[in-house]
C-alpha cells in the first residue's frame, strides 16, 4: 500500500503546477496568454463618436475625417488612431495589451487572432483600473467622457477590487499549502501511517479550502464584470470575454486536491482498521 502513495503525490504536483499557471500566466507577452480572466475588446471603441455628428472635440472630428476617407480601414483604425490598444486581457497579477491581427472584425477569410505587445509589472493584490488605464493611454485632448464611458462599468470595474485582492491572498495561501502538501506526500512515501495519513488530510483539506475560496471569487470577478461590461459597452462599441481557460484550471486544481484529500481518508481509515483487526501473539480471539 505503501507505493499507492505515489497518487497523491502525482495529483497534488498537478494541482500546485496548475495553480501557479493561474498565479503567473501573462507574466510576459504571449505566456499563457490564454489562461487571462477576462478580455476586454475595445477595438471598436469610439466608432459611435467619430462616425456621428461634429463633436466639441477638435481631435476626434479630425480623427473621424481621416478615417472616413477609406472605410475599409475604419474598422481597424479608430482604435489606433485615439492611442489605445484593441484589447486589454486581465490576469491574476497583471494585464496583458495588444492588437487583433489581421484585423478586429471576423470575415469568411480570416478569424481575429490576439497578438500582445506588452503587459504590465506583475504586481501583489493588482487590480485592473480600466477607466485609469485607457484615460492614460488615450490621445492627447480626448477623453473617455467624449467617448461615453458607462459610470456603470467603472462603478462594476471598482466594486470589484477588494474581491481580486481577497483573491490574490487566499491563492496564495492555497498555492503555499498545495505545496505543502506534496512535500507531504513525498514524506509518506517513507513512513506511511495513520498519523502522517491525518496530517496530509489536514493540509489537503485546508488547500482544496483556499483554492474553492480563491476559484470561488476569480469565478464571481469574471462573471459580474463581463455581465456589466457587455450590458453597459454594446452602445460604444466596448464587449467582454471571460476566461474559460483560467476557469478550467481554477477549479482543476481545486478538484485535485479534493480527490488528494479522499485518498489520504481512506489510508486514515485503512490504517485504523489494520489497527484494531490485529490481535497481539498469544491472545486468543473470543
């Protein structure tokens, strides 16, 4: 029984692995790109404005002049042209930034494919500040008031930092027990017993804990901001995305330390029935 050992072992790498993927994907530009919480499209971001009326702005009626002049390069150039990226992916400690290439709208020819250009320092208990972050970016003498920015989406965008700090923590805590855990296990291997059992029941328990708590809020996050988003942007050409990748091995990780923490139960209780079944030399068994 000793050597079955090894499965906890095997699961609770697979867990610690996956949720340090969740920690540090988007530490730079393509890694694990993929496993972002949300995307948010501002690609078409602007279009209602410049295509409109004259505005009060001087530097958005130039801009729309200029793009209306070809308009098959409308679509990819108001983006561009007001200095902001197509798309922001937002991740555990950073955000990553870029463009849709070949170009942000799907046709029977090509399918819009992400290429990032930067991200931002990876940062404890970052929060993704849209409003701050395109108001920084945008072109001198524009602003996201011109551009109808939903209060709604900033009021959503903020409401959630404290749940992406509590986040961040308790994913760490989760992370730095899983980690126990597999030290643990690779413990047992050596001393197998119904002790070393409850003690790696314990830590696993309290790890698949952390990682339900932290999946738990990164799920609520993703799902409240790309609701607001995409019922307040539609009108300004502003959508979300979320990540279903970071969500599979969110919970991936969560539900492998689940069965880590069933394995180590059922050795606690194999254990305890080889106990009391063994009866010393010489008693007799009435």
């Amino acid at each position: 029984m000793r050597y079955v050992a090894i499965l906890p072992i095997v699961l609770t790498l697979t867990a610690f692995i996956l949720s340090m993927l969740c920690l540090f994907a988007g530490s730079k530009p393509g890694y694990l790109e993929q496993a972002n919480l949300l995307t948010l499209n501002t690609s078409m971001l602007g279009h209602n404005v410049v295509n409109a009326p004259k505005t009060s702005s001087k530097t958005l009626n130039s801009i729309g002049n200029s793009v209306q002049k070809d308009i098959n390069k409308a679509a990819s150039d108001v983006a561009k042209a007001i200095n902001i990226h197509d798309f922001y992916s937002v991740h555990v400690l950073d955000f990553c930034e870029g463009y849709y290439t070949p170009s942000p709208i799907a046709n029977t020819s090509s399918t819009p494919a992400k290429n990032v250009t930067s991200c931002s320092n990876q940062t404890a208990l970052f929060h993704f500040d849209a409003t701050a972050i395109l108001q920084q970016e945008l072109k001198k003498g524009i602003n996201l008031t011109e551009l109808q920015w939903p209060s709604a989406v900033q009021d959503g965008i903020r409401a959630a930092a404290l749940a992406s700090k509590v986040m961040f923590v308790v994913y760490c805590i989760g992370t730095t027990t899983t980690a126990l855990s597999f030290i643990g296990a690779l413990i047992s291997l050596f001393a197998l017993g119904r002790l070393s059992a409850l003690v790696n029941l314990a830590v696993s328990m309290f790890a698949c804990f952390c990682l339900m708590v932290a999946s738990a809020t990164a799920t609520g996050i993703i799902n409240r901001i790309v609701e607001i988003v995409n019922a307040h942007g539609t009108d300004i050409g502003l959508s979300a995305t979320k990540g279903t990748t970071f969500i599979g091995m969110t919970w991936s990780a969560d539900l492998l330390m689940l069965l880590v923490s069933f394995v180590w139960l059922f050795f606690f209780f194999k254990g305890r029935k080889e106990e009391m079944s063994y009866v010393p030399e010489g008693k007799e068994v009435y």
